[in-house]
C-alpha cells in the first residue's frame, strides 16, 4: 500500500478518534445530566456520533490530501513541516470550540454554535458572562490537551516522511489518493442520500440529551456560520401557507369587550412604570434554599396586585424578551431581529405610541446599551432619555456588567418625583445576570450556579420591594401603574421540564388599578403585554399582530415560544416542545392533539415567515 495513502488514512481516522475522545470529554463534563438518563442509551451517542465525526474529519483531511497530491510532483510538499504548520493551525480552534462548547451546554441546554458571536461586539458584557465559570483551568486543559493532541500528529507525521522523498510509484500514489479523495465526499456529505448530513443525520433516540450528545460540536458550529444568513426561504414551513395563515389568525382574532383594571373616567393617563426583571423565572418564586424564600418581596407584592401566573417569555435571551415586551413581537428560532435594525425599526412599539400620545419617557439600564444591539433598537422605540452605565459615578459601577440593581434604583428613584406626567418609565435590571454577583453579603449560602444564582434573585427582589414601598409614599401612586415582568426565564432551579425554563412572573400594581388583588390564572405570553396594555388605556386600535388582549373576552388561551431550532406552544393544562432538527416532539404534557401541534407550527411558520419579509 503506498505510503502517503496510508499517512493521509491514518491522518482521516485520528481526527475522528480526537473527535470520539471530545464526545468522552462532553459526557465526563455533563455527567448530571448523564445521570439522569440511561447510560447506555447515552453511551450509543460515541456510535451514532461516528457520521459526523467522519465528516468533520473528511473537511480536515481533504486539504491534506492535496498537499500529499502536489508533494509527487514538488519536493517542497515532501517536507513534514507543512503537515505540522497546518495541523498546528486547526487543531487549536478545534479543540477551542470543543472547550468552549462545555459550558456553554450547561448554560444553554444547546451545543455551541454561532449565536454567541453576535456578542463579541460588546466583549466587556460578554467576559462579565463567563467569568463565573473557571475560566483559567479550562483555558489550561484546553492548552495541555492542545499540546498532547498536536504531539500525537507530529509524531505520525515525522514517521513518514523520510519515506516521501523516495518518490517511488508516483502514478499509482496519485491514482490512489485521488480516488480516495474523491472517496471522502461522502463521509464528508453524511452518505449517499439524497439529503446532505444535517444534525438529525445523527438523532437516534427519543432521549434529547443522548442526540445532542452524538452531535460533532465543530462541524454543528462551522455548519452554523455557513448558513447564518439573510435568506429568504422560510425552513420551517410545516404547512400548507393557507392554513398555516388560517391558524395563525383563528389564534390572534379578538373581538368583544375587555376587562378593566383602570378607571380612565377618574385617571385618564396613569403613569407607567415598567420593571423588566432579568432572568426571573417564575420557579424562584415557588423556591426556598436552605429555609430561606428567593423572593418574599415579590410573593407579598403578589398579594397587593394583580398576578398572571401562566406567563411564558418569547425567547430565551434578553435581546428577544425586550422585543416581545415592547414590541409585541415572537422570537426567531435561529435568530434575533433586534441584530438586524432594518427589519428591527419596522416592528410597532409600546413606548413610541405611549410617546404620541403625550407621555413622557425614560430607560434604565445598569449596563452597556450597545450589547446584543440593543442600543439601536432602543433609540427608535420613542424613549427620550436614556440611564445608562455611562451616567453612573466610577464607584457605582460595582458590577461587571456595570452599576447593580440597587444604585439604578436609587437614581430612579431620585428622578422619579422630578418627571413631568404622564411618564412612562422602563427599568431593565441586570444583577440576575451570569456571573450572579451581589453587592452585598450572600444571602442563600454556596458556590454552585443555582445557588448563586438564586441568591442574586433574592437580591435584587429586596430592591424592587424597596422601589414599590418608595413608590407608594410618591404623590403620584394613585396615579399609576407599576408592571413588573421579566426578560426571559431561566434553567435554573432544575425541574426536568424545559417549559419551566420559559415561564415567567407577570404582576400588576400601582394606585390607578382599581380591581382588588388577585390572580388571573390565564395563559399567555409576554408578547401580549402590549395589547393588553393598550386596552386598558382605550386605544381604539392594536398596531400589534402577534399582541392578544389578554382581559379581552372571550380569548383564546396559548402562549408560543422559541428557542435555538425550537419552539414550545402551551394551552391550559397541555403543552409540547417540538424540536426542528429532528422534526419531532421532544416534550409534552397533557392532551396534545394533531391539531394542537399543528397550530405551533403555524405560529413558528408564519412568524419566522413575517420576520424573512421585514
């Protein structure tokens, strides 16, 4: 067998071993969740993952191979430090993308692909998202791990080529590695189907952790950047577009009257203001740690408001969550529109109508406007001033992501008895954020994520209590309204059920709500904050399409939400999660009939589809 055909196969084979050995790595990093599946069915993930192994593996070699090619006919490719220099290059953004992939899944639920990079345009904000986790020995694995793995290639390669400069059979060398070039096209397609390989090629299980697990982390993100793109085709067009249309509109159509919370006859014009809670899922609320409540200052504001404990978030970031809330708007699976602000400015907006209609506006944040995009989202969204990290004292900025929760509270409350009324004023905290660091003492004890992150909930309910209990001794209580919702929810604390991760809190106070306090047990979703606002302030119009009224009668009770290749659709007592890579339910609860599936999808569809035309 020529030697350079046995180099370039040995070549081909150790990457897919390097690849099985990172899979090894993924499961030992997420042996939790192995834990709590069946390992045998986890361990089949090494199997199954081979095909895409192989592929990445084939995208490797083929340049290789055409080095050995060029090296029969120009010495200069006989030389081993060409195979070195070139292994050397992309062995480290391999192995990169490997480590970074680790924690990644842990804070996700969802392997490493392309949607980070969006915020390496703010690195400041997106260091302040990883700190927490240990960076340095991850950083120092992935270098021993590097140095071993390019070790083990030099090796191979200086074993050979002392025989390359021979020359000998140089017709039958070139025949052979041309054909087996050719041959890798088909590793490297996933087969001979029609289709190319695609991350269901891999799916073997009703198990979703043992699929994604079988995914080869490389060839998922390099195949995310290549097809990250302004395309006009809709992929997840599940139905015929008139009945998708057809569903869609059955869903959102709304005619009849509305229930008031507001008497506008004794307010006209209540002021707003707006609390948007980062991360607040709405199991911290039901949660103790170590006999201590995350948010008793939220469960007896609970008591004082109007609570809709059925609330879902659109997405699972905050850039989606601020478009849901302000924009009434349903998140991208693969995507956000707030990244691209020609289709962002096109979208209706809450704080511009409120504007119009001769409020004056305003926007918290502790931290940096520009990260996620957000800035330009928010300059064309009506506010006229906005609070930013930028007009905090250097002391302030105590946190890495900028000023915490309660130095933006103070300022705000400072500013509050000095607006002119109407006002309708946005707050955006950011304490709940990874890393979870508190100004103060912890007060839920412990090192580990859900503790810390919990104890960072805890903190920033005692300030949102405060902002409520200053509010009320204000003039002006009885003569607004104070909203408290959140940005998305959170994986944390665990139930084993990823809809939990998308719930989320949504409370109603304030002297001009004039219903006695309560709950109001209706599902729905955040994107339906703005219609319902609307209603109670009597626009005669909701610019909103994806917005319901969610007081309106009679309603329709669903909320859809989307993650990255997902989407979930609830209705009282049943809901499904429906992931598209494998085009199959991955979970459900309650009665979830053909038709209930076939209106997710036609939520997904047509909302996606608006999206590709803005």
């Amino acid at each position: 067998m020529p030697v350079k055909f046995r180099f370039v196969l040995r070549y081909w084979l150790s990457w897919i071993l390097i690849f099985e050995i990172a899979r090894i790595i993924f499961l030992l990093y997420n042996f939790r969740e192995v834990k709590q599946h069946d390992f045998f069915t986890i361990l089949k993930s090494l199997l199954y993952g081979l095909r895409m192994d192989a592929s990445m593996a084939s995208y490797i070699t083929i340049p290789v191979c055409l080095f050995c090619m060029a090296g029969i006919f120009i010495r200069y490719f006989n030389m081993s430090g060409i195979y070195k220099i070139y292994t050397a290059i992309i062995l480290f953004p391999v192995l990169l993308i490997i480590y970074c992939d680790l924690p990644a899944f842990n804070a996700w639920g969802q392997r490493l692909d392309a949607a980070p990079l969006k915020y390496l345009s703010s690195p400041k904000e997106a260091w302040a998202s990883v700190s927490n986790l240990p960076v340095f020995w991850i950083f120092l694995f992935l270098l021993l791990n590097y140095f071993v793995a390019y070790r083990f290639f030099a090796r191979m390669i200086e074993e050979k080529f002392e025989v390359y400069q021979k020359q000998q059979h140089r017709v039958l060398q070139l025949v052979i590695l041309i054909l087996f070039s050719a041959a890798l096209i088909i590793p490297l397609r996933g087969g001979f189907q029609l289709a190319p390989l695609n991350q269901s090629s891999v799916y073997y299980s009703n198990d979703n952790f043992a699929n994604l697990s079988a995914i080869n982390v490389t060839w998922n993100f390099m195949h995310s950047i290549s097809h990250h793109t302004s395309s006009s085709e809709n992929p997840f067009a599940y139905l015929d577009k008139n009945e998708s249309r057809s569903l869609k509109d059955s869903l959102l159509i709304q005619q009849g009257t509305t229930e008031k919370l507001i008497d506008l006859t004794a307010t006209p014009n209540p002021n707003i203001i707006l609390v948007v809670w980062e991360s607040f899922t709405e199991k911290a609320i039901h949660t103790t740690k170590d006999g201590i409540e995350v948010t008793p200052g939220f469960n007896q504001l609970t008591k004082e408001g109007i609570y809709f404990p059925d609330i879902y978030a659109t997405g699972d970031r905050t850039d989606k969550g601020i478009v849901g809330i302000l924009s009434g708007y349903p998140a991208q699976p693969t995507t956000s529109i707030i990244k691209i602000p020609q289709k962002a400015n096109k979208l209706p907006n809450l704080v511009k109508l409120f504007a119009d209609k001769g409020f004056h506006t305003s926007f918290y944040y502790g931290g940096e406007l520009e990260f996620a995009n957000m800035k330009a989202y928010l300059l064309g969204s009506g506010f006229e001033k906005f609070t930013s990290k930028a007009d905090f004292e250097s002391r302030d900025q105590n946190s890495k992501w900028g000023a915490h929760d309660h130095i933006v509270k103070n300022k705000l409350l400072q500013e509050l008895p000095t607006m002119k009324q109407p006002f309708f004023t946005t707050w955006l905290t950011l304490s709940s954020h990874e890393p979870y660091e508190t100004p103060v003492p912890s007060v839920i004890k412990g090192k580990d994520d859900e503790s810390l992150f919990l104890n960072s909930i805890h903190y920033t309910d005692s300030t949102i209590f405060e902002l409520v209990n200053q509010c009320k001794k204000q003039p002006w209580w009885n003569n607004t309204i104070l909203i408290i919702i959140a940005d998305h929810g959170h994986r944390l604390p665990r139930t084993g059920s990823r809809v939990d991760d998308f719930k989320i809190p949504m409370l109603w106070l304030g002297g001009a709500i004039k219903k006695q306090p309560g709950e109001i047990a209706i599902t729905g979703s955040q994107v339906d904050l703005p219609a319902t606002l609307l209603a109670q302030y009597g626009f005669a119009q909701n610019p909103f399409p994806w917005s319901k009224n969610l007081l309106g009668n009679p309603l329709k009770q669903w909320a859809y939400f989307s993650f990255n290749n997902g989407f979930g659709y609830v209705e009282p007592g049943s809901y499904f999660i429906f992931d598209n890579v494998g085009k199959r339910m991955i979970e459900q609860k309650g009665p979830v009939p053909e038709t209930m599936i076939r209106k997710g999808k036609a939520m997904q569809q047509e909302s996606f589809g608006d999206y590709l035309l803005k």
